[in-house]
C-alpha cells in the first residue's frame, strides 16, 4: 500500500476517476468504504481509520450538477449547510455544532491537500470553489490539529481534482435554467507513457433569484479554469504541477463585488518500494476582493498566502507506520477599506509526528502530536489518539481523543470598523481558541448490500473569540466565550436490487455557551446558527438507457441568527425536496434535469433572506 501523503493523493484520484466522467450510471452516491488519506496523511482503508470519515466519489460529483462544491454536501451526514444554491449565493458550512456566525472558519478546506481557508480571516469561501474537474471529495469529521494545524476544529474537507488517465478524453455540459441562469463547462485529459495532464474550464451565469431593495439584480457571473500535470520519471518517483484561476462579479445588498483567485502547486512524491516515502508541495494562493459599497466607500483586499510542506513516512516493522511532517506557511493581506488600511503579515511553523500501530489481527492504534508556532500568539500543541477494534471481518469500532485549536486570523489581530456609531477592533495580543474533543463510532458491513455507521461526540470550546467594550468605549476582541456541543451521526446505505439503491442520514446536536461575558444571559442558550436536528435520504434508478433518476429530500431543524436566541432572528424547520436526471441520447450525448426545492418551499437559511424556490436547470451533456 502506498503511504506518502501525495501519494494517498494520487491514489484517491485514480480511484476517483474510476467512475464516468460525465454522470455515470453505476456506484452509490457516497462511498462508505474507500481507500481514503485525509484522516490519517497516508493512504488507509476507510474501516482500518479510527475516524469519521466519507468519501463522496465522481460519479456523484458528475451526476450533481453542481455550480459550486457546497452543493455536493448535501448527501453527507453531519455536514451542516446553509444558504447552498445559484452560483455566488452566500454560503456557511459546519461540522459538529461549531458554528462561527456567517462563516466556515472552523473547517479546514484543502483542495489537492493545498490550504484554501483564506489569510484575512481564515474562511473557506465555497461559493467561490467551483464544482469543475473533481475526482472525489473526502470529508473527515471531527478535529484534526494533530495533522493539519489552525482551523481543523470541527473536520477537515479535502477535494482531490482529475488526472489525466489513457487516452484522450473530452467531455462537456451545456446547461441553462430559471432566474437567467447559464452553465458551460469542459474538460480534457490524456496521458501519454511517463506524461500526463488534466485541464478543464467552466462559465456560468445568473440574474439571481430576487432581487436587491434598490431593484438591481442580487447576480453573480464568473468563470474558473483549473489544470495539472504530471511526469513520473521512474516507478517510484512522481512530480505534479497544479494551476488555476477564478474570476466572479455581482451584485448582492451590500455591494458590488468582484473576486479574482489564482493558485500555483508543486508536488513531488517518492515512493520507493522498501525505505522511507518522502512528499514534498509548495504552494502559493493569491486572493483580491474588490467591493463598491452601497453606503459612501470602496474596499480593496489583497491576499497572499505562502506554504511548504515535507513528509517522510518509515515502516519500521510490519503493522507499523510512522509519519514524520512539518510545514511553513506565511499569510499576508494588504487591505485598504473605508475603516483604513491592514498591511500585516503572519509567519507560522508546524511539525508533526504521527504513529500507527497494528497490535495484532483485531486492534489497532494512532498516536499524533503536532507543534505549532507563531510569532504573534506563540505556540499550540496539539495531541492525539485512536483506537480501532475489527470485531469481525464486517464490523468495526473505534474511538479518539483530540486537541485543535484556530488560530487568531489577521483580521481578529488587526481590523478596525465602525458598526452602527460604534468602534470594533482586532486584538494583537489574541491567543487561539482551543477545543478538546471525544468521539466513538461504529462502521459495519450487513451482508453484501448495506452498510452503515454511526458516531457519537463531545467538545469543549474554550478560549472562543468575542468583543468587550475597554472604558475607551472602543469594543475589541477578547478570547472570553466557552462553549460545548455533543451530538450522534448516522448513516445507512442499501442496494435494493440492481436499479435501485437509497440512502438515510441523521444527526443530533445539541450546543449551548457555557460562558458569554460580553452578555452573561446568554449563557444556556443555544449556539447561534445551530440547527439540532438534520436529515437526509435519498432514492436512485439506474436503468440503462432509461438513464440515472435520483429524489432527495433535506430536513434542518429551526435555528437562531443570534447568540440570544430572540424570536425575530429565529429560522423555521425546512423540508427541501431535490431531483436529479440524465438521461443517454445514444452514443456519447446525454440530456440532464436538475431540480431544486421541487416542492416551492418558502424557508430561511440567514435570518430575513429568504432562499431560491423552484429551480429548474436543464442541460445536455457530452463524453468522448
């Protein structure tokens, strides 16, 4: 088995690319047993992980139709989604109760096991991920400073791109729908001997489906194009070069806003087939936002972010594995807004070491402890241990410990605005949050046609990020707020015959603060932006030359928008009702049918913004 990091990687992606290009006919929507490498950096049969972890493969990237990525979550357990919709729409993303208001700062976003969680303020955007080129999607759930570092509080998401593979392929989706929206994409890839390469494109369009108060489309158009390259000069060596650029504009209530991302990779994995596995990438992001604000102003936001990473994996002996890591990265912004300019950089340092124990057929163990340091909050550590137990050659149980933390982001050290008269500022001297978190789970095999799983967690948030007013009367950043949550996952899938196969998840989460100085009344309520209750199930057809049909349905529990847990920011319960079509026109054509929200229904996802009702998108699609 191969065990270097990018090495896990390129085994993902071939596995990935093992499915049709263009929305196959064959495989579940979401794999429960897998090779996967996010969990532990090195490639590892999902029932031998002792985490939470589901792999989401490309065929049901393909079948989605998605504009965006966060589409693609709604299948997975656990995952909780808000605001997912028409390309650009404002999008919040969570795993396990750790909700930081409109944001998704407490996940850890890596595409290609590149960090993609922004340098101003640690978010991943995933209205700006395109859904183009992707082989797989791994979704670790749960806490993973141990491995990855700051903000790999409530999991870690990894998005593996296509690699070129045999001959040459082609394939494309032309696709228009309501509210004026559009969708091209294409994609070609090839390998030749020692060479190979993927490329791919996309542009879509939309009018948006309201509109904003002073009447102006709330829009969004962009385009992304995305590719890489690889050369394996030997059996065990690899070298792979990744690029890309995105572009998107609109208009929303706030502002008009244009966002430009690019990316350049380096990887280089050597895998020998005795000795030590050495990976190494270098990366650079590069990030602008540029927004003309409704009230008197402009803001221009310049991000770089700058990283390296080197990983050596030994086998001293059989059943055992031991990783060795570090990485430095530097984040930069240049800002130059209405509330004045931020030019800060941030310097920062991990190691890590991790190791596998295999104590016999039945037991296995993980131990990990990662270092890391900065200048500007000094150091964290962060520890962890697994336990896995194979009961039978279809059961497996398991159970962890585990410390992370989120660092502070340059915006938390160094913003500055004014809100409503009042004066908000970031605090130099913030240290990072911390969770320490447990969880235990079961994965079983019944017979040949279902599997299922389930997990249970605790976490204690300390050291959470808030604003107290100073006798200045200026309100700037403390680290003050304590909060838990705990919560059960479940998932099931069933192939019913041949044709049919169906799926179910359910989760439950409860979070409350335990500590809230800036208002001591809120201590008990529920955390702001968390939904207890969340499900999904889902019904396939594979018929052949009847096509792929799919029926989703997706129920969120009733949510406050705020840490008072007022009435005027409360969100009703939903059901959302999905259908997804294709259809073979014979030879390499296909016609497609997405439909969102089939049932018209009227909900919130963000306190007073109402989301899209019935969308309908149809499209044809192309694979030579």
């Amino acid at each position: 088995m191969r065990s270097g990091w990018a090495a896990g990687v390129l085994a993902g992606a071939a596995a990935g690319l093992a499915a049709p290009a263009v929305g196959g006919t064959n495989g579940p929507p979401v794999v429960l047993d897998a090779l996967v490498v996010t969990a532990t950096r090195t490639a590892k049969d999902r029932m031998d992980v002792p985490a939470s972890v589901t792999v989401i493969p490309g065929e049901a990237v393909a079948g989605a139709a998605a504009f965006q990525v966060d589409e693609l979550f709604k299948a997975v357990g656990g995952v909780d989604l808000q605001g997912s919709g028409l390309p650009g729409a404002a999008v919040k993303l969570n795993l396990r109760g750790l909700t930081p208001g409109y944001q998704s700062k407490r996940v850890l976003v890596l595409v290609d096991g590149r960090r993609v969680n922004d340098a101003f303020q640690g978010n991943a955007e995933f209205a700006l991920i395109p859904a183009d080129g992707i082989a797989r999607i791994e979704v670790l759930r749960g806490p993973a400073s141990a491995l990855y570092g700051s903000n790999a509080l409530g999991g870690v998401i990894n998005i593996v791109t296509r690699r070129g593979a045999g001959a040459p392929t082609l394939d494309a989706r032309v696709a228009a729908g309501d509210y004026g929206t559009q969708q091209v994409q294409a994609g070609h890839g090839a390998r030749y001997g020692a060479l190979d390469y993927f490329v791919a494109a996309s542009r879509v369009h939309t009018d948006g489906y309201t509109d904003n108060s002073d009447g102006t489309d709330r829009d969004w158009a962009a385009w992304n194009v995305l590719g890489n390259a690889g050369w394996r000069p030997g059996r065990h060596a690899a070298l792979r070069l990744f690029g890309g650029a995105y572009r998107g504009e609109g208009r929303d209530e706030n502002s008009a806003r244009i966002a430009e991302r690019r990316y350049a990779m380096a990887a280089w994995d050597w895998d020998p087939p005795r000795g030590a596995r050495l990976a190494a990438r270098a990366y650079v992001n590069d990030g602008r936002d540029r927004y003309d604000w409704i009230y008197p102003g402009e803001g221009d936001y310049r991000q770089r972010t700058l990283g390296a990473e080197l990983q050596q994996t030994l086998e001293p002996a059989a059943g055992h594995r031991f990783t060795l890591g570090g990485e430095a990265r530097r984040e930069a912004v240049d800002i130059e807004d209405v509330s004045g300019p931020v030019d800060e950089t941030a310097d920062v340092l991990g190691l890590f070491a991790q190791d596998e124990i295999e104590l016999g057929p039945a037991w296995a163990v993980t131990t990990g402890l990662r270092w890391d340091r900065s200048a500007d909050y000094g150091a964290e550590w962060s520890p962890r241990l697994g336990v896995l137990w194979r009961a039978d050659a279809a059961t497996a149980l398991f159970a962890s410990a585990n410390r992370a933390h989120r660092a502070p982001a340059l915006s938390d050290r160094y913003v500055k605005t004014t809100f409503d008269g009042s004066v908000f500022e970031g605090n130099p001297d913030l240290r990072p949050e911390t969770l320490t978190a447990w969880e235990a789970g079961v994965r079983r095999r019944l017979g040949g046609r279902i599997s299922a799983e389930a997990a249970a967690f605790y976490n204690v948030l300390e050291d959470g990020f808030d604003f107290l007013q100073d006798p200045d009367g200026v309100f700037r950043i403390r680290n003050v707020n304590r909060a838990r949550t705990a919560g059960l996952e479940a998932r099931a899938d069933a192939t019913l015959s041949d044709r049919w196969s169906a799926w179910l998840t359910y989760s439950v989460t409860e979070g409350t603060y335990t500590r809230f100085p800036s208002d001591p009344a809120v201590e008990g309520n529920r955390l702001a932006y968390l939904a207890p209750h969340k499900a999904a199930a889902g019904v396939t057809y594979r018929g052949g030359r009847r096509g792929r049909h799919e029926l989703r349905a997706r129920y969120a529990g009733a949510r406050y928008g705020d840490a008072q847990n007022t009435d005027a920011n409360r969100m009703g319960d939903y059901v959302v009702v999905d259908w997804r079509s294709r259809v073979p026109l014979g030879g390499a054509a296909a016609l497609t049918l997405k439909i969102d929200n089939l049932l018209d229904a009227s909900y919130e996802a963000f306190p007073g913004v109402p989301q899209a009702g019935r969308f309908v998108m149809a499209g044809v699609e192309l694979a030579l």
